[in-house]
C-alpha cells in the first residue's frame, strides 16, 4: 500500500508520527519513505487495503491529516491546516 500525502515538510511532526506508527502496525511491514518536492510517499507491505490499514493506526498518528482519496491499495492525505 502506498501513502501519498502532499504539501508536506520532511521534518513535519505528524508526518514522523504517521511513519512511527506504520513502523509499529500489526500485520504490516513498513517497507520505506521517499520525498521530493514536498511530498511524501511511504509504503507498507500490509494485509488488508488502505481503508483498513487507516483504521487500524492510532488516534494520535491520524489527527493532523484528513482523506482525498482511498483505494485497494493507494491513500492519498493532505495535512489538515
């Protein structure tokens, strides 16, 4: 599954949060990040779509990003202003 999320910094916090919790979720492998131009893609090997990939991360990991798009394997995020 990869993570798309848009017009973010590299060291924004919730970008870190988001990318520890990945590390950590049960029944996935957090495979890597990459970023250019202000944007990030992470990708993790998980068993489920994104939808349940998103639903499984913690509160606290989600709270500074909101949805744009979801699908079987794609979560496109833009951080909340």
């Amino acid at each position: 599954i990869q993570i798309f999320v848009s017009d973010v910094e590299y060291d924004d916090a919730n970008l870190s949060a988001l990318k520890e919790s990945l590390k950590k979720i049960k029944g996935g492998k957090f495979v890597g990040m990459q970023y250019k131009s202000a944007a990030a893609v992470l990708e993790i090997s998980f068993k489920g779509n994104s939808t349940e990939l998103w639903d499984e991360l913690p509160a606290d990991s989600k709270k500074g990003f909101k949805i744009l798009e979801a699908n079987d394997n794609n979560l496109t995020l833009a951080i909340k202003k």
